[in-house]
C-alpha cells in the first residue's frame, strides 16, 4: 500500500486515542499489529480501516479487560464478543463488590468502641423480609436515603421501611429472641441486598449496633457489616398516622391483578372500582372484557397510578389475595395482603388523563 494511503502512528495515535507508546506495545503483543514498516527507517504506519479496532481496543482497556480477553473479543464474532464482554464486567463487578464488602468489615473492625447487641431474627423470614421492602427504593443523585431501609427495633418486634416518595413499604417481624435495647438506623440497601443470600441460610441472625452501621451475625457463616445511611429518613411515621380513613375496600385475587395488570399496554394504568368489581384500564378507558372478579365495599371511584409504582406493591404482597383500600382519588392507596398485614406498602397515584 502506498504511503500516501497510510498514515504515520502520530497521526494514527491521534484518531485512536491511543498514544504511540502504547500502539508500539499492542503492536509487539499481536493485537492491532500496523499495515506497513520501512524496513530502512522502522517507520510504523496504518491503515483507515484500522481505525475502529483500535478503538474498540482502548476501549475494552478503558474497562479494564486482560490482553487476553481482548485479543479474543476483536477476534471475535459479535455474539461472542458480546458474551465474553458480559463475562468481564460481571467478574469485575464481583470483585469490586467483595472488595466493598471486605472494607466495611475491616473499618468496622477498627474501632474500639464494641457492637451493642439489638435483637434476634430468624433468617429467612429476615431475607425474605429485606427483599420484600427493597422494593420500594430508589438510586437517585444526591438523595441516598431514598436507597436505604429504615430498621426499627423494640422489645417486641423489627419494622423495616423503605420509600422511593412513591411508594412506601413497610413489614414488622416478631423477634426470635428478647431484645435488649431499643435501636433504629437507616442501613444501605446495597449492603443488605448483597448479605441476603447468607443471611437466607442462616437459621438465626443477631443485629448489633455500631457507630457506623449493623452487624448481622451469621453463626457459623461469615458475618457482615453493613454501613448507615446518614441523611434523614423521610418522617413516615407522622404521615401514616396522617392518612385519612378508607372510602373504599377492595379485596382481590394477587394473581388475577397481576395478570391484568401486564396484559395492559403503556406506563399508567387505571382503576375503576365498581359493585361489578375491579376493571384495570389503560388511559384512554379501555381494557379487557369484563372485570376483575373481587370484592368491594363503598362508593365507586377511578383512580390511576404508574405501572411501576402499583406492580411491585401488588406483587411483593403475601398471600393469595391483596386488599386496597381506597381513600379517592390523589391520596394515596394502602396495599397489603387480604390475611397478612404485617407487609404493607403505600403507592402514590398520579393524575387521571382519561379521555372518555
């Protein structure tokens, strides 16, 4: 090829954004070797076309990937390459999380003042609980409390909360062993969800309080520390007390909801409740044939919220069935289960835009 067809590695380094030094080293390791060298000068020069590969390649070294795998990945087809990418990311984001979680345990390790005991839970139900409210959080710049779970403890029970402002879920638990002190803090969600699956197999699970965060104490697993959210938790104690009584009662199948629910296209669903029962709408007044069989006490109305606000709190539910209690439209709907209230979550609806 001539060389008024290729360029310079100054000018190849320029349109890559890599620096000569590293196409030199990528170069000798076999993987973006150039198109031509003088053999008088030792001049390295390149292609246009190879322009994208080198590319690709800063790219996969951006992100950290072995020479190995990337040598792979360019070699590759695009579904193999996609797969050895997911391979990557999904290893280093394994290691970037044990890391997290060595760091916690080691700082808390370091201080001297000791953890307090709090209470006793029985792991699975705890597990099943944490993943159950975690729902309802949220990541959102500058606002990590919404992303933690309020964990309050009595001498009687654990409360667990968490709220994203639009929804709120809240699940107490009796305690599988007396409480020593009366203790509440808003815990890292992350931290929690990382720990569920060890503390799922763990037969008891002892909370001990920290200046930093919570110990869960395994037995005869290791034990995890998982560190405070320090902003204030949203008062949700003065607004459940606020909330005015139910107009209308719903009771309902869990999975005959859920069905409507996905068999609805779009992101607002509505809710008209009649003597008839339940009729899951899309925003425009349409839905399927007929309602959802259920039981209903009160005055008809039509309220209508998010997809993703009402599904998660119709399907984290315990139970077959799930009551609703209505307040109108714009306040907010308490959801939980028909026999169980001891999971309950509050969903915010949003305005009605019905065009019939």
């Amino acid at each position: 090829m001539p060389h008024t067809e290729l360029m310079p590695i100054g000018d190849f380094a320029r349109r890559s954004g890599l620096t000569p030094s590293a196409l030199r080293f990528y170069a000798d390791c076999g993987l973006l070797r150039p198109a031509e060298v003088d053999p008088f000068s030792g001049y390295r020069y390149y292609g246009a076309d190879q322009v994208p590969r080198a590319v690709t390649l800063r790219r996969l070294r951006e992100a950290a990937m072995p020479l190995a795998v990337v040598g792979a990945v360019l070699d590759a087809g695009p579904d193999d390459a996609a797969r050895l990418i997911d391979e990557h990311v999904a290893t280093v984001l394994g290691e970037a999380a044990a890391a997290q979680r060595l760091a916690v345990t080691v700082k808390a390790s370091l201080t001297r003042v000791p953890a307090v005991p709090v209470t006793a839970l029985k792991g699975p139900v705890l597990a099943d609980a944490v993943e159950q409210v975690l729902t309802a959080t949220a990541r959102e710049p500058g606002m990590p409390v919404l992303g933690g779970l309020r964990v309050e403890a009595t001498p009687e029970a654990v409360t667990l909360t968490a709220t994203d402002r639009y929804r709120l879920s809240t699940r107490t638990l009796a305690t599988g062993g007396p409480a020593t002190t009366c203790w509440a803090a808003t815990i890292d969600g992350d931290d929690l969800r990382a720990a569920v699956p060890e503390v799922r197999r763990s037969p008891l699970v002892r909370l001990e309080a920290t200046p930093h965060g919570m110990w869960l104490r395994l037995g005869e697993r290791d034990d995890r520390h998982c560190r405070l959210v320090k902003e204030r938790f949203p008062d949700h104690r003065q607004m459940l007390a606020s909330l005015p009584e139910a107009t209308t009662r719903v009771t309902v199948g869990k999975v005959p909801l859920l069905r409507a629910l996905e068999e609805h296209p779009g992101d607002r669903i509505a809710l008209r409740v009649t003597g008839r029962g339940l009729d899951v709408l899309a925003a425009g007044g349409t839905g399927p044939e007929g309602p959802v069989p259920a039981a209903v006490t009160g005055p008809d109305l039509r309220i209508s919220f998010r997809l993703t606000t009402l599904y998660p709190a119709v399907s984290t539910a315990i139970g077959p069935d799930v009551l609703l209690d209505l307040r109108g439209p714009g306040r907010p709907v308490t959801i939980r289960s028909a026999d169980r209230g001891d999971l309950t979550t509050l969903a915010m609806p949003v305005q009605d835009h019905r065009s019939e």
